[in-house]
C-alpha cells in the first residue's frame, strides 16, 4: 500500500455493539464512538485500533509531521529535519544481515511526505522515521547531495516528550498485548497526574504516546521534561525503553507509513489528536521529579484523555449494586482501619501479591487459571485483578483454566469489577476469601493482620547509602579490584564471561585484552574530541602482568582469533588477485597489499611497509613485551623507541632505511596514519629489569593488569555462542568508515571531573617520576576508552537497534544512491558523526577509577620497588585506619609506623601521596607553590573498612601492652 492509498473501512466483526474494538476476544476501550470509526489497519494479524475520522494515510502523515515537529521557518532558514529509512542489504553476510540505515535532510513538511512517498513504491527502501529534534548540520557533498547527519549534540529544537512501549508477546521484558499496553498506560497516566497525551500512534508493534508543547523549546528547556517523563516510568515499572524517552536525536515512525518488521507489514496508524500544551504550566511538575521522583503529583484540571476513553470500562453496564460476591463481606472488611479501601487512582503493584511471601490464593488462581475455582472464588479473584496494575489482563490469566471460561464472559466480568470499585467498594478481604472456603488462608500470615491481599507491598528495607568510594584495598593480593564487566556491552560481556570461565582465567585480563582487540578492529582514523584542538584515536596498549601459568598466550589468543580470521580471508584473496596478475601483467594492475589487522613479532621496518597500506591502523601482538623493550638497546635499534612512542599517538610518519640510490623510492616508506594498538604479556619478576629501560614514557603507555593465578577450567561451558557473537561484533567494527565523535552535552561533565581528578594526581608530592607519567597518559586514555566502549555499544546488536555501518564493497551501491564517494576514510569525506553519550563516560570515569588506576599503583610498585615494600604500604594502611587523629602530618608517621622510622621527609611524602591516589588520603591545601605539609583521612574509609581497623586497633594495643609489660609476650617469651 502506498502512501497516498485509499484506508479501508473497519472490518465490522471487530467491533461490538459498544463501539469497542476487539483483538482475540480481549476488548480495547474505543478511542472514538462507534459511528466514527472508519479507518483500521491492513494487515489481519496486527492489533485493529479505533481510529478517529482521517481521510487518507497522507493526512495521518502530514497532521503528525506537522504538530510533534520544529520545522525550519523558510527553506533558507537554519536547521534540519531529517528522514532516515532502511535499505535493502542485498548481501547477507555483511552487517549481521541486518538492512543498511540512511537518511536524508529536509526543509518543509512537503518534501518529507514526498520522499515517504517514494520510499514505500520503491522496492529496496523501506521503513520511515523522523528524527524528532531539528538538527543543526547535514552533510553536504560536491554534487551537491545531501545527507542526514543525526547527533544529540546537534539537536537545536523540540516540541514534544514521548513514550515507546513496544508489544511483543512471550517477551517478560515487554507487555504482550496491545490491550495490556493500554492498560498499564493508563493506570500510569492516573498515578502520575500526566494530562492526556496529544497524540497517540500504533507504530505496529506498539504505542508511540506524545505530549506536545505549544511552543518550541531548546534541548536545555526539553530535557527536564524528558528526564522527569523518564524518572516516573521506571518509578513505576513501565515495560518500556526509558531511554529513548530522553534521547534528544530519536527516530520514531511516521503515521501513515508501514513497519516492515512483520511479514506482512503493519500500518503506522495515528490513533487519536489532542491537544497542545503549555509545558511550564500543565508539566511543571515533570521537572521536578528526577530529582525528587517520590513526590506527591497533584493532578491537573485537563481536558479528555487521548488513551483512556471518555467513559471508563463498565461505566455504562446495568448493574445498579455491588456483585453479588461482595454478599459475604463485612462492613468493616472495607474500612480504613483494616486497611481495605483502595487509595483514589491507585492501581496496586501485582508483583509482591502473587510472589512467593504473597497471598496463596490468588498464586493459585494465576497458576491454574482457576480450573479448580467455583462461582465464588472466581468472583473474588477476578475482583482483585480490578485494583491492580494491568488488571485486565490479569483477569483473563486467572480465569482461562475455569470450566465456563470464555473471553466475553470474563470481560464482562471484570467490567463490572471495575463498575463496583468506582463505585467506592474496597479490597476484598482475607476473610470474605477465606469464607469461600478457601484452605490456604488457615496457614497465611497475612490472613492474621485481618487486611487484604492487595495490602501486600514490596518488602523495603531501610539502608544508609554513603557516597560511591573509590577506596582500593592494599590487603589485596594485587592493589586492585576486578574488571567492572557492566562497562562492557552484553556480547561482549557474555564473551568475557565464557571465556574466562571455560579457561579457568582471569576475566579482568580477559575483559582488558578484549578491549585492546576492539581497538585494533577500529578504523583509527576515528577520533573523539577532549578539548581545543585535542584529538585521541583509538590506540590502546594492554600489559597483562602474571605468572608463566597465568594463561597469558590463551587469553591472546582467544580475543585476537577475529582478527588473525579477518588477515587470514585478506590473504587468501591478495594470493588470488597476485596469481591473476602474474598470468597477465599487461592488463591486470598490480594488486596492492591488504591492511593487516594483527602484526605478530615484527621489525619496525615491517610494521612501517604494513601500516603504510592503509590508515586504519593494527594491533601489534607481543607474547613477551620484556624481550621486546630489551631488544630497544640492542646494536643498531636505536630509532625503534622513537617510532613506537610516535605509534602510540598515531600521527603522519616517514620511515627512512638504508636504499639502493636516490632513485630507491623504497627507501623511505610514508604512513599516513601511524597507529598501533598492541596486546603483550611479561612475568612479575622482569617488572624492575624493564623499568631502568623505560625512563623515556614507553612503559608508561602501557595499561597494565596485574593478573591472578588460573583457576580450573570449566570444561562443560559452551563458548561457542558467545565467540560467534564476538566475532560477529569484532566484524562490523572492522567493516565500520573512520568516524568523528565529540561529547554530548551533559557528557562532558563527567569528562571534566575526570581530567581534573588525574590533574590533581599528578600534582600529589611525592609519587616517583614513572607513575606520576603513568598517570598523565590515563587522560588521553579516558577519550581512547569512551570510543571503544561508544563503537561496542554501536555495534552491538543487543544495545543499539539500528547499525549505521557499512562495508568498502558497498561503497558503489551507496554512491549511486546517496552520492557517497566510494571511500571509507575522512580524508574521503564520508565522516559518519557521532556523540560520546553520558552513560558512556560514566563507564570509562568507573574503569580508570575502579580498575586502572589501583592496578597501576600495584605494577609501579613492582617496577619501581620490585614489589619487596607492599608490607610498608600496609602497615601504613593499618596506621590511619587505627590512629583517631583525622589529620596527620609526616611526623604522625613516623612516629606510629615502626617500618618508616629513619626514612627521609621525601619518602614519607611518597608513601603519603601513595594512599592520596587510593582514596585514604586528601592533601591539605596550602599557599601555592608550598610543599604538602598534612594529609586529611577520607570521609567513610575507616567505617568501610571497619572489620580491619578493628583488627588493626586490637593488634597496636596488643603491641603496647607488651611493651608496657617490658617485652614479654604471654608467659614469659621474648618479643
């Protein structure tokens, strides 16, 4: 069906004499009165909606563009609106087989319905969204074409807040009907005070609910409406993507158009038009709840519900008196005092009441469907589900299994459930069920409290939450945590997890390593911008510090196998291409050498000739980075370190060698990009040899996790899933053009905090030179890490639903279709922009914090002191944890720690700024340019590590006790 087709009248069989549609027996409340419904969707398996008097599928389009979006005032006025639609992937095994996404800008409503138009009469495009904030930039090619260029950051206006519940049946995490969507919504609607929504759309696989402003409002006006919308639906557990609620670049559908995710396609259908609002009046209250989301709402004077149909459910029935099951109820059943009178516009939570301390009865009813119910215990089920959380659905689930069930019959039931409790009858109570004959009651301690089953909540427990710590802890084997696996995407994750688990390793070398192999996957022409004219790329190096038995090698080359697969195929087809060319030299140009994405123990020479390729870098592999550093002061591998301290921050190079002549063009081998991610391993003992070869940063480049010993293998876990799925995500990134990010606008906070927080670090009096670099080089780290982690959530198919990649060999095809040059670098032009989102940021800030850094402090300890001082650094540790003086100065240490007693000033300093950078301590702030003269304890150490200081308190007064006693210990021994 097109756009412009004729919409077909209703099909009259689902609609009943009330005016209500009906899907598989369920009724969904009309939206319209019955006379009015003339319009239904095509397709006889999608949920039929009522749909107000709109005369062709255009009108649904242009009433909707029209009033959710801020269009440009003239067509040479500023901003953009943009469509995106999906295109046909004619090749399966490019991008998971998923259809590629494009889009393009526009001006004016017109153009928009145009371009819809031609995109459902032509056969490879499909799908319809609009972006819904106006963007401020397209991309504008020499032909002049133009593209859609989609970011958070460069959304300018918006005129609207909204709601995405998708339905999908057998699906826990989502409501399985339309009926039970529109439900939960409405109860929510109720709860909250929200004023009726100005538009509804059936997107085909759910609801789109919109709230429309009157006004355009900037993203900083918009998103405390947003943030506020959000912070109540997962208040009260909306099965929604809350997300989506505060994304400032969402695509929705577009009424009118058709949803291609079902065979056969569902109509895009605009269900109901309300009204505008004023939102600094009838939202005001939007605004305050994130940051006080238990807030009591008042409820605003508004005009009729879009959702909730003007007359509820069971409003015009016949039935003058309450049910007959309410027969056995006494008056005081439903009194405030037992608890028995529902609270207005309060729809309970079903979950504790069915749950395993809930009522027994109703978890019977729900579990056999009331098969073995009468008359009145199905009365008094079925009551229930009235004052509940999607109760309509619910009722059906705790009748299907009754003798005379039939879809009509419950309905009608449930409506006059629904009848008796607006007109103020209260819960049922434990004893009118109990009256029934019901055995279970006899033994419930719920039936004591003489209340309702519907007075069960959730179990809250009360608990102090002190401000999240950054506390590492020096009794560790390692000063170090494990890997915080939830930075990681889900694939990715579960990766991790199998991994580690079938090999019996560490899965923080794992998590780390796997990260190291995303970088080398990435084009590394992508660059992420930290501030004025500072750009990082996605170069990472990874040190895993462990044992010969540590399963260093296996770890490698389990996250590596991916790109070893990716050369491999490279290879085979340079081999084929090279063959055809030495059969016919004359007609065939040479074939030029693929990129390589793993280098394996390579000269510099031969690192240089195989990055010279291409730009997009490579990840180098080092079984053992100790001979490798060493090999640095060998005979004539003097420009060795040069050129991989320049590979580290991946820029322009030229490698000269020793030729054959000035005519020897060999001679010099030019790298447009010299960037080179590695992955190595080196045993604890070789940590101080290295470090007296290092004074010039190499080392200090280095990620560094100090690894624990192996474990058993797990020789019954299945990995084969996961490595597929890993493989598959190490694939499209691969395949994924150079792209350009910068941080989204609430984003940078987090990055500041960061920056500030290694700043501060760096100036801690007393760290030795080589950790202090260590810890400057974790500020462009911070960048690196929120590309990976951004590009992994992109290309995870689990966390980002639409994949903007696409490959080199489909470069012709978008060419012809969008005027993209055939070009997958920036120096090319095609510069697919992206934003760095705050939930990323947080991600990285957490990891540097939480795991790199304590790791850090951990290896430098081991390069710098050959790990024989740790002992210190506890008795330190035991020290501020037992002393109660909150500030100490370097004589506090000396005086209560027996193992720095003779050491110089500087060295205390060093010990001191050692706990500063595990979070004990906070430097007094002096006059500037004055040396630290005090450190103050941090809020919270001593009480989260309780349990220790009392040990440590216990052992000092042991200590005096001998002493006191002239240094005997017990009967008679010596000290």
């Amino acid at each position: 069906m097109t756009l412009h087709a004729v919409v077909r009248s209703a099909p009259r069989d689902n609609v009943d004499a009330r005016g209500a549609v009906t899907v598989d027996g369920n009724r969904l409340p009309p939206a319209i009165p019955a006379d009015n419904v003339t319009a239904m969707g095509t397709n006889p398996n999608q949920p039929q909606i009522a749909l107000p008097p709109i005369a062709s599928t255009a009108d649904e389009s242009r009433k909707f563009l029209e009033n959710v979006l801020v269009w440009p005032e003239s067509d040479q006025a500023p901003g953009w609106i943009n469509m995106h639609v999906n295109v046909k992937n004619t090749t399966p095994a490019k991008n998971g087989g998923k259809p590629w996404v494009a889009g393009w800008p526009f001006k004016t409503v017109d153009e928009v319905l145009n371009r819809a138009s031609w995109v459902e009469s032509t056969a490879d495009f499909f799908n319809v969204w609009v972006c819904m904030s106006q963007q401020s930039d397209c991309l504008t090619k020499a032909d002049g074409k133009r593209k859609a260029v989609r970011k958070a950051a460069n959304a300018t206006a918006l005129k609207a807040i909204w709601i995405d519940c998708d339905v999908k049946p057998g699906d826990a995490k989502h409501y399985h009907a339309l009926t039970e969507a529109f439900d939960a919504l409405k109860a929510f609607r109720q709860r909250v005070g929200l004023p009726p929504p100005s538009m509804v759309v059936n997107s085909g696989g759910g609801l789109h609910v919109y709230w429309i402003s009157d006004t355009p409002l900037s993203v900083h006006e918009w998103r405390p409406y947003a943030e506020g919308l959000k912070a109540l639906l997962l208040r009260e557990g909306i099965k929604c993507d809350t997300g989506l609620t505060t994304d400032a670049a969402r695509i929705l559908r577009v009424p009118g158009t058709l949803n291609h995710k079902y065979d056969p396609p569902r109509r895009v259908e605009l269900l109901q038009v309300g009204q505008a609002y004023e939102f600094a009046k009838d939202l005001a209250f939007l605004t305050q709840v994130s940051t006080a989301v238990t807030a009591t709402v008042s409820k605003p004077r508004l005009s009729r519900d879009i959702i909730v149909p003007a007359t509820e459910p069971g409003g015009g029935g016949t039935f003058d008196a309450p049910d007959p099951a309410f027969s056995t109820l006494n008056v005081q059943d439903a009194s405030p005092q037992d608890g028995c009178t529902p609270q207005e516009a309060h729809l309970v939570d079903p979950r504790p009441i069915f749950g395993k301390e809930g009522c027994a009865f109703l978890r019977e009813a729900l579990r056999t469907g009331g098969r073995d119910y009468d008359n009145p215990k199905w009365n008094l089920s079925v009551l229930c589900t009235a004052f509940m959380e999607n109760g309509n659905s619910i009722a059906h689930k705790v009748s299907k299994g009754h003798g005379t069930y039939t879809p009509a019959d419950t309905q009608a039931l449930y409506e006059r459930k629904l009848a008796d409790r607006e007109r103020g009858v209260g819960y049922p109570s434990c004893r009118a069920i109990e009256g029934t004959g019901c055995k279970s009651c006899v033994t419930c301690p719920h039936f004591a409290k003489g209340k309702s089953p519907l007075n069960i909540r959730p179990v809250v427990t009360a608990t102090v939450r002190t401000p999240e710590q950054d506390f590492a802890d020096p009794y560790e084997e390692f000063v170090g945590p494990p890997f915080p696996l939830e930075v990681l995407s889900p694939k990715l994750r579960k990766f991790v997890d199998a991994t580690a688990t079938a090999l019996g390793a560490d899965r923080s070398a794992v998590a780390t390593a796997s990260l190291a192999a995303i970088s080398g996957a990435m084009n590394a022409e992508t660059t992420v911008r930290l501030g004025d004219d500072w750009w990082e790329k996605p170069i990472i190096w990874v040190l895993l510090v462990g044992l010969p038995s540590s399963l260093k090698s296996p770890i490698i080359d389990k996250t590596t196998r991916p790109l070893r697969r990716i050369d491999q195929e490279r290879g085979k087809l340079y081999k084929k291409q090279y063959a055809g060319w030495l059969q016919d030299k004359k007609k065939i140009a040479v074939p030029a050498a693929p990129p390589r994405c793993v280098i394996n123990d390579a000269t510099p020479e031969k690192v240089a000739e195989i990055l010279s390729r291409a730009p997009c870098g490579s990840l180098m592999v080092q079984d053992e980075v100790a001979g490798w550093i060493e090999s640095f002061e060998r005979y004539s591998s003097g420009s060795s370190r040069p050129f991989y301290l320049q590979a580290w921050n991946g820029s322009t190079f030229t490698k000269d060698r020793v030729g054959k002549g000035k005519d020897d063009l060999s001679a010099e081998i030019c790298i447009d990009n010299l960037a080179l991610s590695i992955l190595g391993g080196i045993q604890p003992d070789k940590l101080t040899k290295i470090g007296d070869l290092t004074d010039d940063g190499l080392l200090q480049r280095f990620l560094a996790v100090l690894m624990k010993s192996s474990g058993l293998p797990d020789t019954y876990t299945s990995v084969a899933a996961a490595a597929s799925d890993y493989e598959q995500l190490i694939r499209s990134i691969n395949a994924a053009p150079a792209q350009q990010f910068k941080f989204e606008e609430d984003a940078c906070e987090v990055r500041d905090d960061m920056l500030h927080r290694l700043h501060d670090l760096e100036k801690v009096d007393g760290f030795p030179a080589p950790l202090i670099a260590a810890i400057g080089k974790l500020k462009g780290y911070f960048g690196r890490l929120c590309l990976v982690l951004q590009v992994t959530k992109i290309h995870d198919p689990t966390e980002h639903g639409d994949n903007d990649t696409f490959t080199p060999e489909d470069a012709a095809r978008v060419q012809q279709l969008f005027g993209l040059e055939p070009d997958n670098s920036l120096s090319g032009g095609v510069n697919w922009s992206q934003a760095i989102a705050r939930d990323t940021a947080k991600q990285a800030d957490k990891l540097i914090r939480q795991f790199l850094l304590p790791h850090l402090f951990g290896f430098y300890d081991g390069v710098v002191n050959g790990g024989r001082e740790r002992h210190k650094l506890r008795d330190l540790a035991d020290f501020v944890l037992s002393t109660d003086k909150d500030r100490l100065r370097p004589s506090d240490f000396t005086a209560g720690v027996r193992s720095l007693r003779g050491e110089p000033d500087h060295r205390i300093k060093e010990w001191a700024g050692r706990l500063c950078a595990m979070g004990w301590l906070d430097p007094e702030e002096g006059k500037p340019g004055t040396p630290i003269k005090a450190w103050h304890v941090a809020t919270g150490l001593r009480e989260y590590f309780q349990q220790r200081r009392e040990q440590a308190r216990t052992a000092r007064a042991e200590a005096h006790r001998i002493l006191k006693a002239g240094g005997t210990y017990g009967s008679g021994r010596a000290l």
